[in-house]
C-alpha cells in the first residue's frame, strides 16, 4: 500500500507526482527487506510456499523450515480439533433430544410433517436461561471463533499451512463425522 506523509498529502504538490513518489518508495522497500537472506514481513496475497511466515500474531513467525513445520502440526491438530468441536455440540444436542419425559422436548405436529409421523425425531425447547442453552452458547462461541481463527491461517496463503489446515479438518471428519446425525452442517460459519 502506499505510503504518503503528512506534509505530502497537504501539499499542493501535482497529485501525479505524489503516486510515482509512493511508488518509487514501495520499490525501494522491497528491496531492502530482501537484503541478507532475512525474512520479510510483508504479508503476501497469493499462495506461496516459503518458509517465512508471520502466522495470526506478530510473535508467531516461523524463519526455518523446522518452526514452519511445527506450525504446520499444530495446524493440523487445531483442523481436528475444531471437527470435533462440532462434533461435540451435535452430541449434546442430539443426547438433550432424546431425552424422555423431560419438559424441554416439545414435538408437534407440524415439526413432523404434513403425515405427523415423526420417525424419532424432537426438537428441544431450550428455555433461554437453561444450563443446556447456556453451554450450547459457549460452545457456539468457542465454534464460531475457532472458525474465523483457523480461516485467517487459510488467508496466509502459505502452500504448507494450507494443506496442514486442510488435511486435519479431513483427519477431523473422518474420526468425528461418521458418527454424525446430519450431513449438511447449518452452523457452519465459514462457507
């Protein structure tokens, strides 16, 4: 992005002057940061397979193949976890539904269908105030900024994170999703 100062902006300088001066400015800042085999902190906006990477926060950086495959893992374990997240919540959603003789569950007629055959199925009636509506938020919460998290690990656009991410979120559904009740997932927040 363009760099201008202050004093430029406010100058009555031509304001094509002022474009060539940022751009002669970007050019140069490249090339300083690819002096001395050192890192750059640029955040690149295509895919990418190098070893430099500054990941979600400016202390997690990786310079050696070593710390980026060690991301790499740790990426991966956070792709499985966060399938079995969802996992978990379907769980306790579907243990809450079965439960008989509880005043939380509420089947009518029109949630069955036009036949009124439900075929097993209930829809819980949380309260707002229930410990089981109050755990499914958390978890909900949990969810949703685990989602945004691991999508901003997708945005770094590194070849080797990419894969990691996607290899556990595969490694995840194949361990947790078979179990699944419903295929279609509606609390999915990044798709």
């Amino acid at each position: 992005m363009p760099k201008f100062s202050h004093t430029a902006l406010c100058s009555s300088q031509d304001p094509s002057s002022l474009i060539m001066d940022a751009h002669h400015h970007d050019h140069d800042h490249d090339h300083d940061h690819d002096h001395g085999g050192s890192c750059s902190s640029s955040h690149k906006m295509v895919f990418h397979a190098g070893v430099c990477q500054e990941i979600l926060f400016s202390g997690w950086k990786t310079t050696t193949a070593l710390e980026l495959f060690g991301s790499a893992v740790a990426i991966f374990l956070a792709g499985v976890l966060y399938e079995g997240l969802k996992y978990y919540r379907e769980a306790l959603y579907a243990r809450a539904t079965s439960a008989t003789g509880d005043s939380q569950v509420n089947i009518t007629k029109n949630e069955c269908g036009p036949s009124g055959n439900c075929a097993g199925t209930a829809v819980v009636k949380y309260s707002m105030l229930s410990c089981g509506h109050f755990v499914q938020t958390l978890l909900h919460i949990l969810q949703t900024t685990a989602s945004y998290v691991l999508m901003l690990v997708f945005m770094t656009y590194n070849v080797w994170l990419c894969l990691a991410l996607v290899l556990g979120l595969a490694v995840g559904y194949f361990f947790f999703g078979w179990r699944k009740s419903t295929v279609v997932d509606v609390t999915e927040h990044c798709q």
